[in-house]
C-alpha cells in the first residue's frame, strides 16, 4: 500500500497493466492490511453446540455457540428456513453470513422481530429462503465483558496488547464461515456475507480475506481516512478501538492505505455497496464516493465491471426497505442465478 495524498486517494489502477499486477498489488496489500490488524491466529476446529431454539412461522431460530481461536466462544442464531424451495437439485440451500452494526443487542437486532427498523436483514433474509448465521461481535449482545459497557474494547486490548477489535472480529467471522460451509444443508459454493455500519464493513473484510464468500452487500460502511473529520475514527479510542496502531501511525504521519485499498481485496467477488449522503457518523460522503469509483475501475479492469455495484442516496446513516431490496436482488443474482 502506498501512502494516500492529502488531496486525494492513490487510484488502485496506478502501476497495473494486466491482472497479473493486480495480483501483485493485492498481496501486498493482504500482507500490510495483516499486519496492521495483528496477525489471524490458527482456527479451531469447527465445533458448535445448541443452546436452545425456537419455531418461528417460516423458519427455525437456533441459539447456537460455536468455537474460536485461544478457546473463545461466539454466540449466535442460525436461521433455517422450512421451506426447501431455494435448494438445488441434491437439496442444499444458499447461505448467508449476517453480520450487525453497532447496536447493544448484537445478532437479536437483525435475526428477530424486537430488532430495530431497517436493521432486520437476516430474518429477511431467511424469509427469503437462506440458511442464515448471525453472530455476536466482541463486546455486544451476549459478549459484553462482564462489568464494562457495550462495545468497550479496554479488556480485549488489554488482554491481547499486539491484536485488535477488527482482527478479533474478522477471525471470529471466519470461524463463523467455517462453520456455515460445514453444514450439510449449505451449498458452500453460494455463500454470501451482509451487514449495516460495522457489520457491513466487517462484511467486506471478511469477504477480501476469503473467497468462499460469493457475493456481499455493505451498507454504510465503506469509509475513508481521506476527507474524515474524525482523525480517529479507526484507532486508539475510549470505547471501541478497531484497529489501535493507527492512533500511533497517524502520529508519526506514516498512515499508508486508505480503505479503498481494503474493500479491493474482495475482488472480483460480486460487491454491492449503499453510500447514504446524510450519514451522521460518516458524513463524508463525496469522499467515500470516490473510493466506490475507484472500486468500480479496479472491476472493470478485471473484466467483471458487472459485479461492482454503487448507490448513493440521501439517507441518514440507514439501511433503508427500498435499498435492502436491491442488495437482496444482488445477493439472488449472484448465488441464485436469478436476473
């Protein structure tokens, strides 16, 4: 990665003539973007137990918690829809990894019906005939540390002084995966990944660091260093510290990527991104406009300009009906085959 100009984003085409250099450029990003967010650590084997699970009218909430990385435990639903109209010809089913945004309830906002307006796109999507697994990040939901607030970072940070939240998150996501395309009832080779704010950055993140992940749908969580007033955002903080070194590198002026960079390592894979001109935590929209254009060169020139998709409305930071039913139609094309 190089570094980024004051004025501007380094374009992802610069020193590419052929894919090949693509090639190139991208593991070195992977291995910079590794680095900085700590390392992944070996996975466990996947192994999960139920908890307890409910009949809903069209599917089948499972409580479930499955293994981690250092003996971590993940709590999570996993959606099984009745019907087995979306199965192909030997009866497995499509797959989604949902994953939420910054909301106390973790997986309980997005996989049931007490969950926030706007926030429910895995119950949604399970309707719509997808195995679905929701999971709970650090610190939210049913893994908030004993005696700290929601989404505090401090004892994580603590406890693992060389790691980070995004690289704990990425790595629990994984795990996650592991465990979805384990599953008899999966077609792991349609295997999709969606989330709002921090779900959907952690879902192109996960997406950019493994390939089974066929299609992905991010909303409101591409972002940039370049034009964001908040020069912090993404390091060291009082609550939630995503990635801790940068407070120390955007000290020193040796910043190097920008998160264009990042969103690119999921390429070619089919991206679908909602940008929302009114977002109150990430206002900086145009800037954030550039990085999807820049995304959408770098498809074009792999040959799959058709797989880059971005919208901007003028939303606040929102995940709206109409827009999740356009990100749904891009995860049917893409691991249904539906036009």
């Amino acid at each position: 990665m190089r570094k980024n100009s004051h004025k501007g984003l380094v374009p992802l085409l610069a020193g590419l003539s052929t894919q090949k250099d693509w090639a190139r450029k991208r593991d070195a990003i992977l291995q910079s973007w590794l680095e900085l967010v700590g390392g992944l650590p070996e996975r466990a084997p996947v192994h999960f137990e139920q908890l307890d699970s409910v009949r809903e009218a069209n599917h089948m909430r499972l409580h479930i918690q499955y293994d981690a990385a250092y003996g971590d435990k993940v709590t999570a639903y996993l959606l099984v829809p009745y019907t087995m109209s979306r199965a192909n010809a030997v009866g497995k089913l499509p797959a989604i990894m949902a994953l939420h945004p910054t909301a106390n309830a973790g997986k309980d906002d997005i996989a049931v019906e007490s969950g926030r307006e706007g926030r429910r796109y895995a119950l949604e999507l399970v309707e719509r005939g997808y195995i679905v697994l929701a999971p709970d990040t650090i610190t939210a939901g049913e893994r908030k540390d004993d005696g700290a607030d929601y989404f505090h970072t401090a004892l994580f940070d603590k406890q693992y002084p060389e790691w980070s939240a995004v690289g704990k998150m990425l790595s629990d996501h994984l795990h996650g995966l592991d465990l979805l395309c384990s599953l008899p009832e999966v077609d792991p080779e349609r295997v999709g990944a969606i989330g709002h704010s921090l779900g959907g950055y952690n879902a192109y993140f996960l997406a950019g660091m493994d390939e089974r992940v066929k299609a992905v749908a991010v909303s409101c969580g591409l972002s940039t260093f370049y034009g964001d007033a908040d020069n912090n955002r993404w390091g060291r903080r009082d609550w939630f510290s995503h990635l801790p070194r940068v407070t120390e590198l955007m000290r020193m002026g040796k910043i190097d990527f920008d998160f264009h960079e990042i969103a690119a390592l999921a390429a070619p894979t089919p991206f679908f991104c909602w940008i929302a001109q009114q977002d109150q935590y990430m206002p900086h929209w145009k800037e954030i406009s550039e990085a999807a254009s820049e995304l959408h060169l770098l498809y074009e020139h792999l040959n799959v300009g058709d797989r880059f998709q971005a919208l901007i409305g003028t939303s606040r930071h929102d995940f709206p009906d109409s827009i999740r039913q356009l990100a749904y139609a891009f995860l049917d094309k893409w691991l249904l085959g539906e036009p």
